[in-house]
C-alpha cells in the first residue's frame, strides 16, 4: 500500500513552539525540583527539544506504556511496560507526551504518577486532538491543537516509522 505524506507543522514552526513553551515551563518551576518524565516512545524528540528549552535544573525520567488496538488508534487498555527509575515523591513532575487522542493513556498514567506522592503533577503535550477526546485530561502546557488526522513525524510513528522526520506530516493512504 502505497502512502502519501502532506506536511503538515515546520520544523521552523515546531522550533518556536517549543521554546515558547519551555519559557513558560521556566517561568513557572523556578526554584522547584523540576522532573521531566516522558512517555516512550512517541515523545523522545519533543522532551529533547523541550528539556534544552527549559533554562532550569532538572532531571529527565521515561516510562513506556502500550495500549492493545490498532496502529491508528488505541483500545482504551492500557498496560505500563515500564516504569520510572528513580522515586518522584515529593518531586515537581512534568509529564512530557506527544499527542493527547482519546485520553485514555494519560488518564492512566495521571492516575499512576499520583499513586507516587509527588509535590505537583502537570502535563505538557505537543498536540492535541480534541474532535477525539474520550477522557477529559487537563493540558498545562500545549503546542498545537489539531484536526482528527493521522500525523507523523517530530517523534510520532505509524507502525513504528517516520519518527526521524524533522516535521510533522499527515499521513494518508
Ligand atoms: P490516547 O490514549 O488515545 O490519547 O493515545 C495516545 C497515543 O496514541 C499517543 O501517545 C500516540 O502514540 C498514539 N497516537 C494518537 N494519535 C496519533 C497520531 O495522529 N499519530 C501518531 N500516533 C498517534
Ligand atoms: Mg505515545
């Protein structure tokens, strides 16, 4: 099957975004004990932008999770595969996610952090797909709002490719 890419979000514009939302992070954790935690794989390129736009002290954490479903939307359970490797308690954590689609894994992964007593807990997501949402979850931090399409690219796969390229493309069949 042969697949189309139309770009859709610059490297240009994806740049400004990210570091207009690393000032407001920086404007917001001073003083703080600010921990990135990602969400793997889909976020890896963002939280690398993101943490350098960050003009602050901070540690980095990952935990994976996987939601059983199709490659182009998820099933609504979700399993963590992996989890932090170091204790948040008591810690400013920042959830760092590609692209916020049903709802669902954040949801869970909220509600997981929260088990672990942290001082705060805020989300920034790079995208957003409001026509999709299934669960409300709270955006602290968003880069773009966008339409129900399928994107890749900055990070985001479609059966674990394109996630090298430097933009954000629609993909089509
Ligand atoms: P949610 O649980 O439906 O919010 O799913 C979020 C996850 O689905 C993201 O972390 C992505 O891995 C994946 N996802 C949702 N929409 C897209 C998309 O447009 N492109 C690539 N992955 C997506
Ligand atoms: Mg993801």
């Amino acid at each position: 099957m042969a697949q189309s890419l139309k770009p859709f979000i610059s490297e240009r514009r994806l740049r400004a975004r990210v570091r207009a939302m690393g000032r407001a992070i920086r404007a917001d954790y001073r003083a703080r004990d600010l921990v990135l935690v990602g969400i793997l794989k889909g976020s890896f390129v963002f939280m690398a932008d993101l943490a350098r736009a960050i003009d602050l002290p901070l540690t980095c954490d990952f935990l994976r999770v996987s939601s059983y479903g199709s490659d182009t939307a998820s099933s609504g359970r979700i399993r963590m595969e992996f989890d932090l490797s170091h204790p948040v308690k008591g810690k400013d954590v920042l959830l760092v996610e590609d692209i916020v689609d049903t709802g669902w894994t954040l949801d869970h992964v909220l509600r997981e952090i929260r088990r672990k007593k942290p001082a705060s807990l805020r989300l920034a997501a790079l995208l957003h797909k409001p026509s999709r949402t299934r669960v409300d979850v709270p955006i602290d931090y968003l880069g773009f709002t966008i339409p129900d399409r399928f994107v890749v690219g900055y990070g985001l796969d479609f059966d674990g490719r394109y996630r090298n390229l430097r933009h954000l493309a629609v993909l089509s069949a």
